[in-house]
C-alpha cells in the first residue's frame, strides 16, 4: 500500500503527478490517487457516471 501525498489516503496505486511551479528551481513531484490525479479524475468525468 502507498500513500498519496494529497489526501494522505492509504490506496493501492498512485500515479506521478509534476506540480507546475512558477519558479524553474522548485519542482515537486507528487504521488497521487486516483481520486486526486487530475488526469485520473478526466478520465472518470470523461466516461460520463
Ligand atoms: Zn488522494
């Protein structure tokens, strides 16, 4: 199990998510969910529900 770095939730995968950051010094890479990948949430919106 892994934690995402948003939601602090214990899930079972999480997907690399690149923070866009103003300064080109400071990049952060998060581990995010599915709940809180913005391209996971696309994909959900995407297939209607
Ligand atoms: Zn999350």
């Amino acid at each position: 199990m892994v934690d995402c770095d948003n939601c602090n939730d214990e899930v079972g995968h999480v997907w690399k998510h690149r923070r866009p950051t103003e300064t080109m010094t400071y990049r952060r890479e998060e581990h995010l969910c599915a709940g809180c990948h913005p391209r996971m949430r696309e994909g959900l919106s995407q297939r209607g529900a």
